[in-house]
C-alpha cells in the first residue's frame, strides 16, 4: 500500500491493487485534487477513514455520442415537466447528494472535507453543478469536475422520479455539442449501462484524459 507524504505527487495508477485502491493519506488541497484527475485518480472514502485514492481498471466511461435514452426518457426531456441550470446553486446540490438515502449504503463518502475541497474547486471553475428544477422546486441535480475534454462525474440526487436522469441526459448532450471526449463514470452500475455507459481499459481512459486519443 501506498502512503502519500505531503509532497504532491501519486504513484504510478498501474501500481493500484485489483480493487482500484492506489494510495492512502496525503489531503484534499485542490492541487493535489486537480492533479489527481488529470491523471486519473479520485478520492473516496468514508467519514472517519482516511483518504482512499482511487484508480480503478476497467474504467466506467460514457462516450457522448453513445448516450442512450428510452423512449418514456425521450417524453420526459421533450416536456415542460423540467428545466436544467448549471451553476446556479452548487452548494444546494452538493448537500442533497451528501444526505440522500442510497440502496445498500450507510452512510457518505461525502465529508465536509471533501464538501469544502469541491467548494473550493468550484470558485475556481473547475466543479460544475447541473440543477434540475420542477416550477420553482430543485428536485434533482449532479456535480462533477470538468477538464474542458473530459468530465468526471462525481454524483447526484433526485428527489423527483427521472430528475437526475433528465440532468445526466441534458448534460450529456450540450457536452457533446462541445466535443468533449467522454463523461467518467468511474465504476459500473446497471443504471449507468443503461444510459450508454461502457468500461474500457484504464489505459485507454489515461489516453484520452492526456488528449492522446
């Protein structure tokens, strides 16, 4: 295992087990943040543990172009039922995804550490927040970091049946107008499948973060 110091760096992300795991410790400065996902690395661990670094192999991405919307999904975003914003409320968004009940989950790898860290990110106009809103309502949302090619998802909420889904779809298309190279879903889900989602090799997914593909 390995245990970052306070210099800013990470080891290589082929030195991380089976699982993912790459490295433990160091802190959530938003250079050390920033480095990370350049190189493909994202923190999650839960509260009182310490920092877990991630670089898992295979890689969940969704290429742009390859989403997948159903057919009810379809009626959902051709309707009035929902409007998106971006950036209008970052903190909203990201408190909602730091308290919502999750199946299977206790708890949130949400911390107030990593709350701070992603506020910091988002002064810096690196975290981008998607809101959905039903009349005057937020009923759902996403947040992630965006690398102007590639965007990391990190999570969201819903609080209206489809609202998170209405924000990925929405999303999902303006970042495909602008060429962006893949959305990084980090790990398989069905869920995320069923919009399109695909793994590829860990090495395929440095590429394209490196601008090489």
């Amino acid at each position: 295992m390995y245990f970052l110091s306070n210099d800013l760096e990470f080891p290589p992300v082929e030195n991380a087990n089976k699982e993912g795991l790459l490295a433990v410790g160091g802190n959530l400065s938003t250079e050390r943040l920033i480095l990370a996902y350049k190189n493909g690395i994202f923190p999650w661990f839960n509260e009182g543990s310490m920092i877990l670094w991630w670089s898992p192999d295979p890689r969940m991405v969704l290429f742009p172009s390859k989403l997948k919307v159903s057919k009810s999904m379809r009626k959902v975003v051709a309707s009035n039922q929902f409007r998106l914003t971006k950036n209008t409320c970052f903190e909203r968004v990201i408190d909602h995804c730091k308290t919502i009940k999750r199946d299977g989950q206790d708890g949130t790898w949400i911390t107030m550490d990593m709350k701070n860290a992603y506020m910091e990110l988002h002064k810096m106009g690196i975290a981008t927040s998607y809101e959905v809103w039903e009349n005057n309502d937020l009923v759902g949302g996403l947040y992630g970091i965006d690398l102007g090619h590639v965007f990391c998802g990190e999570s969201m909420f819903s609080l209206k049946s489809n609202a998170s889904k209405f924000a990925f779809i929405r999303m999902t298309q303006e970042l495909n107008a602008k060429d962006y190279k893949l959305i990084d879903c980090q790990v398989h889900t069905e869920h995320l499948e069923s919009l399109g989602a695909e793994e590829i090799p860990r090495a395929e997914f440095i590429s394209f973060l490196m601008g090489n593909l």
